[in-house]
C-alpha cells in the first residue's frame, strides 16, 4: 500500500489527484496541505507543514524516511558520476592549463580563454632509433611506454604537457626556466632507463626555449583544445630540427 500526501488538495489539480487515487486500491491518500483548509475530505487536511502531526504523520513517517534514503542515494550516485566525468575531462583539459590561463572551472573555457606571459617552453621527440615497430599493437604499445615514463616528470617539475604527439609532446613551465632544464635532465636518466629494461629502443631529444608564449584554446564548437603560439616556439622547432641527426 502507497500512501501519499496531496498539497494543494482542495484546488482541482489536487481533486483530480485524489479521484486517480480513490481508483487505485494500491493508493490511500494520508493527509492533504491546503492553505484554505477542507472538511469535506475522507482525510485530514492541514493549513501548512507545520500543523501536520499525529496519526497522519505516523502513518507516513516509515514512507517519507525510504523517500529521504532514495534521494540521498540518488544524489550520491549522481555526484560520484559528476566527479567521474570531471576527472577524464581533465585528462584532455589539464587542470594546471586551467589555472594557467585564469579559468577557474571546465566550463570557463572557450575560444576566448588565453593568457599572454613569460613561459618556458619544453619540445620533447623520440624516435625508435631500431627501427618502428611493425604491428599496430607493438607501435602504441611502444609509444605509450615512453610518454607514461616521462611525461609525469613535467608535472614533478611544475610544468604542463599541453599537447601529446605519436612521437613526443610539447609542454611549458610558468616558473623558474631552471624547472624545465631539470625536467629534461631527468627525461633523458629515463631514457637510459627505458633502455636498459626493454629491447625497443629509444632516443629522446629535448629543446628548451624562453619567451613570450600566447596560451589559448582553438578549435569549432564541437571540439576543442589548448595550443600555444610564439616566436619561442619557432625557435625550439628549428633547434630540435637542427640537431636531430647529431
């Protein structure tokens, strides 16, 4: 047996409610809110929340409690969904890009979000000097080795890894250029590293430059993502370029 409360019971909305419920035997109606109150009700009818006690409320405290317990549930579920969601967002959407370019949640960020500032910049490319491996399988499987092994040391550093290639990525540092140099010292220790526990071998190279960086997103409304943009990062292409074959 269900039983329900009905607000605004004396208005025709509520009557309506009430014949649906005399016509279900699985429905009994406890107690209804009406602000000008009824005597011609086959339950009690109180003015406010406030009067509603007793037997009325006896009767469906055990349903409001189980209503109360579903909700709370509900909500939990739906938070822990959110939370979820936000956290492979910002596997896309770093959350440092965000503080970098003043936006204070995922919903800030548009075409318009940037900022402009002194940044270091940090190039890193790999090639399997071996040789690339042939299947599909054996070529990710190999790529994703090197980026899980190194890029982590750009967020030990202070840095931010903002773009993801199939053979390195590119990342910038808003403190100390110290912080990148550092990072990229430990980036070629894990080379060696890599090396010396695996048969697919692999040379990193890295290039540092200092400047002025535009920090932004780009793209159409059904996808975006961060770049940055400047003559600094000219610079270090052409370094890496430069001294590849070396």
């Amino acid at each position: 047996m269900q039983k329900i409360i009905i607000s605004g019971c004396s208005g025709h909305m509520g009557r309506v409610v009430e014949s649906l419920c005399a016509a279900d035997p699985q429905v009994q109606v406890a107690a209804g809110f009406d602000i000008l109150g009824s005597s011609d009700r086959d339950f009690p009818v109180f003015s406010s929340p406030a009067q509603f006690s007793g037997e009325a409320a006896d009767e469906t405290g055990t349903q409001r409690e189980a209503l109360c317990a579903a909700l709370c549930g509900q909500c939990a579920r739906q938070v822990a969904s959110l939370a979820g969601v936000n956290k492979t967002v910002l596997r896309f959407v770093p959350e440092n890009l965000l503080r970098l370019i003043g936006a204070q949640s995922l919903e800030q960020i548009d075409k318009t979000a940037f900022v402009k500032a002194d940044m270091t910049t940090l190039l890193v490319r790999f090639i399997f000097p071996d040789g690339t491996p042939q299947t599909a399988d054996a070529l990710f499987s190999a790529i994703n080795r090197v980026i899980e092994r190194i890029a982590p040391l750009v967020s030990a550093n202070g840095g931010t890894v903002y773009d993801f290639r199939h053979d390195g990525f590119h990342a910038v540092f808003s403190g100390e250029p110290a912080d990148a140099v550092r990072c990229a010292i430990q980036i070629r220790e894990a080379q060696s590293a890599l090396n010396a526990a695996d048969d697919c071998r692999v040379d990193i190279r890295a290039a540092i430059v200092s400047g002025e960086v535009l920090l932004g997103i780009i793209g159409d409304e059904q996808r975006m993502s961060p770049t940055a943009v400047s003559d600094a990062m000219d610079t270090a292409r052409r370094m890496m370029d430069l001294c590849w074959d070396s």
